[in-house]
C-alpha cells in the first residue's frame, strides 16, 4: 500500500524541523577564510594529503570547502542566499538553506579525485556509483570534478538515477580563482562561471 499524502507531508514537516535545527554558514565567508589561510601558510611545502586536506583527519574540512564552493556557485547563478549545514544522515551529508523561503535542499558531495591519487576511476565510475540511491527524489548531488578534462556531457550514461538533480563542478582555471557548475544534468543543463570570492 502507497503511503498517504498525509503521512509523507508529516514525514517531511519531521524532516524540514530537524533542518531548521542545524547550525548554518555562510559558504563565502568560509571560503574567504581558507583562502587566507592557503596565503598566511607555505601549503607547498607541507605533504600533499595535508595541503590538499586529503588526510584522514582532514578529509571532512576538504569536502565541506567542496560543498561551500558548491553552495556559493549555485548562490550566484540563481541570485540567492544560500547557506549550508553540516548534516551526515540517511543518503546525504550536507543540507543547503534559502533562509528567505525556508527550503532545505538534501546534497550528497562526491567527487572524481585527482589522476595522481587513483587514475582508474573517472567521472562516468562516479555516476554509476549514484544508482544505490534508488528512491532520494529530494536529492542533489554534486560532483566536484577535481581534473583537468573536457567533458561532453551527452555522453554520459545518466539512465537509472533516482535522485532529484545531480551538477558538476570544478576549477575553470589553473590557479582556481574561476569555477564552472554545469548541471542540472537531469534536465536541462546548463553552465555557469563564478570568481571565488574575496573578502
């Protein structure tokens, strides 16, 4: 028996209430910050899982600056305010706001790693991974392609998704300072480019 439409209006009332909860940032100010501290300290000299926030205890700050860029970019090409929340539940590990209308969005972070780290896996092998979430209707997913590369992406095999909208994102521009998101890549897709901030 399908659920009522009762049960899954309190399911999400249940839902948007613990995300109201979250403690929120500002992913400009987050990414101001670490820019200064990328110039304040000689990241090249330190060993590359460190400077790259690869290590296991840095593993989580790398993929929050990942979801920060991600926020920030979307905050510009939709002309918003966008804050994001820290929140490793069920299928996805970070909760993006619209203060202004209250609407949460679930975002699952991924990621196709650097060539030097494991040059097996590549953007298609990631995707593929994503058909485990088989009824995330409310999901985004966002892809931070961490390569050089070109990608068509009407080549991609998108069949069997069962999440809401899925975007890639990744430096435009050899020192970073340019990003691009291309997405949504279940609808119509689209590319942006955005300046990362300053302060």
């Amino acid at each position: 028996m399908f659920p009522s439409l009762v049960s899954i209006e309190c399911l999400m009332s249940i839902r948007t209430r613990a995300w109201s909860k979250l403690k929120y940032y500002d992913p400009k100010e987050i990414l101001v910050a670490l820019r200064e501290i990328e110039r304040a300290y000689p990241l090249k000299d330190m060993p590359y899982k460190v400077s790259t926030l690869r290590s296991r205890s840095l593993r989580s700050r790398g993929e929050s600056r990942q979801c920060a860029i991600f926020c920030y970019g979307m905050a510009q090409l939709l002309g918003i305010t966008l804050l994001y929340a820290e929140s490793e539940v069920d299928d996805y590990d970070y909760i993006a706001c619209v203060p202004e209308k209250n609407l949460f969005i679930p975002i699952q972070m991924k990621e196709v790693i650097p060539e030097k780290v494991n040059p097996e896996t590549n953007l298609q092998k990631e995707i593929d991974k994503l058909r485990k979430y088989s009824d995330s209707i409310d999901l985004c997913v966002a892809i931070y392609v961490n390569r050089v590369q070109s990608i068509d992406v009407s080549r991609l095999n998108l069949s069997g998704l069962g999440i809401a909208e899925l975007y890639l994102f990744g430096g435009a521009t050899p020192t970073q300072e340019t990003w691009k998101i291309v997405g949504n890549l279940l609808d119509t897709p689209t590319e942006c480019r955005f300046n990362y901030p300053e302060a």
